[in-house]
C-alpha cells in the first residue's frame, strides 16, 4: 500500500466502487458501513451495495446515455458493472439484474480485497482530519443519509443542502398472475419478450385512473416538503397531473401488440423481471406512496393482476442532496474542504448508474490525494464528465439528474438525429481513451468478470 489510509463513509453502489477504485490503485481503505448496527426506512439486507428501488440500471444501448455511461465505466474498470453483468436478468434493451446475487457479488468482493477493510458503524459526523488519521475521506451515504449525518453535512455546507422524495415500485409473484390475460412482449420487438403487460381497454383504464385518484396516500409528516425527482413520479402525482398522464407515460401501449388480438392495448402495465428465476415482477413506473391497504385494492384493478400476491408494497422516502455548484468542485472535492470529496447520489446526481460513476470517479482522486497527485477530471464531452458539469456549473434552482445528451457539449456542426447517439458514443470513447492516457490512469481489470457467485466464494 501507498498513501494514507482512505476513509469511505457508506457501504452503497457509490462507496464500494470508490472502494474498489481506491483499493485497486495500492491504497489502504476503511469503509464505514452502519448495517446490521442501523438500517434507514428502505434497507432491509446487511449486505453491501443493496438495490432498493428497481432492479434496473436501465437502457444497455451504449448509443443512449446511459448506456454510454456504463461503456465508460467498464472501461475504467468498475466493479458495480462487472457485477451487474455477472448478475444480470432478461430485460429487453435494459440491463437488469438478480438484486441479491448483485449485492451478494459485491459484498464478496469487498470483503475479500486485502486493503480494503469494512467497519460495521454508524458514523453520526463527518470525521476530521484528525480523525481520518490525516487521509482522504469520501462521503457516499447516499439520499437515505442518516438523521445524525445529514445534520452534520447541513452544518457543514452552511444550509446549502436540500431534499426530493422518492418512491419505490411494488413487487409481484409470478406464480399468482392470470397469464390468460398477461402476456409477453417487449416494446417494437418481434416474438415473446422479456416485460410481462397487463392489457387495459378504455374503460378499464378509465376506472383504473379514478381508483388511484380517490385512493388514500400515506400522509407527508409536518417538517416534509415533498419535491419529486421528475424522472420517478410516484404514480398519483402523474394521475393528478391529466387523466392521460399515465397512458403517455409508464402505460403507454405502443409498440406492445398483444398476441391474442393482434392489436395495440388502450393502456399497458409493464412487469419487469425481479431476479432469476422470474419468480417476481417489478411494476414498472409505479412508484406510489399509496397505503399498504389501498396498494392492494387499487393494483389488483389491472388486468391479469385480480390476484396478485405483493412481495413487496410501494413506499416513499426522503433523498437528500448537497447543492453540488456552492459545495463542489469539478473532482468532487468539497470546496471548504478539499480532503473531503462526496460522491454518488449524495453529490446531486440521480440513479444507480449515475450514483456508481461518482463513486468511481471519487475513487480515482482520493488515490491520487492520498499518493499525493492532483485530483483528475473526466472530458465534458464524455457520459461521466457530462455529469461532473452539471454538478459544478452555476445554476439558480439546481436539481439531481440522470445522465442525459442534454448535459453534453453542443454539436459544432448538424447530425441527422438518428445519428446523434452514435455519435456521442464515438465522440466520447475516443476523449476517455485520450484522458485514460494522458493522466496515466490504471485501469483495474477482473479476471473473473463473469464467475458467478459460488466461485468468488470458494
């Protein structure tokens, strides 16, 4: 081992990927992980780098962002995609995975690297320098950041963080859908698909819409302030936005062609594989912050679900999030404090693959402090420094995001629109190639990308 000793606060997709970075790169690691001594309101495993949303990393295409975003990543050696890729289930043109397998993968990576060692503890500040011995430190606890450490971080950034609320999607058996009704297809392909759809004529949907809307919904507390992310609406905020809101939306029927009619539904539920053996189904785009009881009576409304056995009900939790432009630099360094760097979502990026890219760019700079080099940072025109650029650029009322071509540097000249990802991906290969180069940067490999769990463990 090289450097100091680096300390990483959250054992989430962000903090073992830093990790993993850091580790790979001959420095020593502490990462502090609060579970089994403290679980926020949507863990519920010990282990590490538990999926607690959907069991997506969504599209693979490396022609969209974030698809792009995760060739990137792979070619930067990360751990969480090498997992995703072990671990991956049947979804269409996205990548899903098995969210055990996924977090078992990881944690057995984890615990098996001889310099990195994890410490079970809730941490309730953020350590000083003397406490962190003198070396770096990387904030990734995530938006479900403790009670105690939140207020910390506020007290820290001066007030300059803030907080969205997100919902989680319910989970269906297999075993208890009607697949007389349900039948398979993904979206504009030919032949049995990897999503289950739940076909709904007019009047169906119609009646649907009002049981949502008239549904009762957990009720916020009096400190909440609900800010949704625009990207994962809870589904009665996108009720109470149109009737139609829905069937443009998580719904929309195109592209889905039913095989027993021949013909194009009125309005589609989505059910996406949940692991492996298909033996449960994520509801695609709906998230809800309806009550247990009305999450039963409402969903089982839709056809092919009149009696689904809900492995998992919906539920709502608050995110919380720095103000990146007032709080960070360009490297993820704190800017009153440059031995503190905060990566994934906690940075005020959205999304798994986002929050992964944090934690993996984090990882890289934190080795280089420790080992006494400068800090490096990702080209604009690349997925991951797209992403650093909306963390960092000046804004007035700045929000999380996803990756998107939005963030990237404008074209120089005009490209027919259907060649427009391609050659974002072309664009953006090359200038990470060039800055893997010129900042001679070590790229981990894994021998073992796609063993499965059993031999990791042996």
């Amino acid at each position: 081992m090289t450097g100091k000793t680096i300390t990483i606060i959250g054992g989430g997709l962000a903090g073992c990927e830093a990790a993993w970075q850091a580790a790979g790169r001959g420095c020593g690691v502490r990462l502090l992980e609060m579970k089994p001594r403290a679980f926020s309101p949507a863990h519920h495993s010990e282990g590490l780098a538990e999926l607690v949303c959907s069991n997506s990393l969504r599209a693979a295409d490396p022609h969209a962002a974030v698809g792009l975003l995760k060739e990137e990543m792979r070619r930067l050696g990360s751990l969480i995609m090498a997992a995703a890729d072990a671990t991956a289930v049947p979804a269409g043109r996205a990548l899903a995975v098995d969210r055990g397998l996924f977090s078992d993968w990881v944690t057995a990576r984890i615990a098996a690297h001889p310099d990195i060692e994890v410490v079970r503890q809730e941490c309730a500040t953020i350590p000083t320098p003397e406490e962190a011995q003198g070396g770096p430190i990387i904030l990734a606890t995530g938006p479900l950041t403790s009670t105690p450490l939140a207020a910390a971080l506020a007290a820290f950034t001066g007030g300059e963080h803030l907080a969205f609320y997100d919902a989680i999607a319910p989970i269906v058996a297999a075993d208890s859908l009607d697949y007389g009704i349900v039948y398979s297809a993904s979206r504009w392909e030919d032949g049995p698909g990897d999503y289950l759809n739940c076909p709904m004529d007019r009047e169906q949907y119609l009646a649907f819409i009002a049981a949502v809307e008239g549904a009762a919904k957990v009720p916020l507390k009096d400190f909440e302030d609900p800010h949704y992310f625009e990207g994962c609406l809870p589904v009665e905020v996108m009720v109470a936005r149109g009737p139609e809101t829905l069937r443009f939306g998580p719904m929309k029927p195109v592209g889905l062609r039913d095989p027993k009619s021949g013909r194009e539904a009125y309005a589609v539920v989505q059910l996406r594989k949940e692991n492996l053996e298909a033996t449960q189904y994520n509801m695609v785009g709906f998230q809800t912050k309806l009550t247990y009881g009305e999450q039963q009576r409402v969903f089982r409304m839709i056809p092919g679900m009149e009696r689904a056995e809900f492995t998992r009900l919906g539920s709502i939790h608050r995110n919380t999030f720095v103000n990146g432009p007032k709080v960070l630099l360009p490297t993820l360094q704190c800017r009153k404090r440059p031995d503190l760097l905060i990566a994934g979502q906690l940075s005020g990026v959205e999304g798994y693959v986002e929050s992964t890219a944090m934690g993996l760019l984090a990882g890289i700079n934190v080795a280089r402090l420790a080992q006494g080099e400068q800090p490096a940072i990702p080209p604009p025109d690349t997925a991951m420094g797209a992403l650093v650029t909306h963390l960092t650029r000046e804004s007035a009322n700045f929000q999380p995001s996803n990756v998107n071509f939005g963030l990237f540097p404008p074209f120089t000249h005009k490209i027919p629109k259907k060649l427009r990802g391609g050659k974002r991906a072309e664009v953006a290969l090359e200038s990470l190639a060039n800055w893997l180069r010129e900042e001679h940067l070590e790229i981990l490999d894994f021998p073992e990308r796609s063993a499965p769990l059993g031999h990791l463990l042996a």
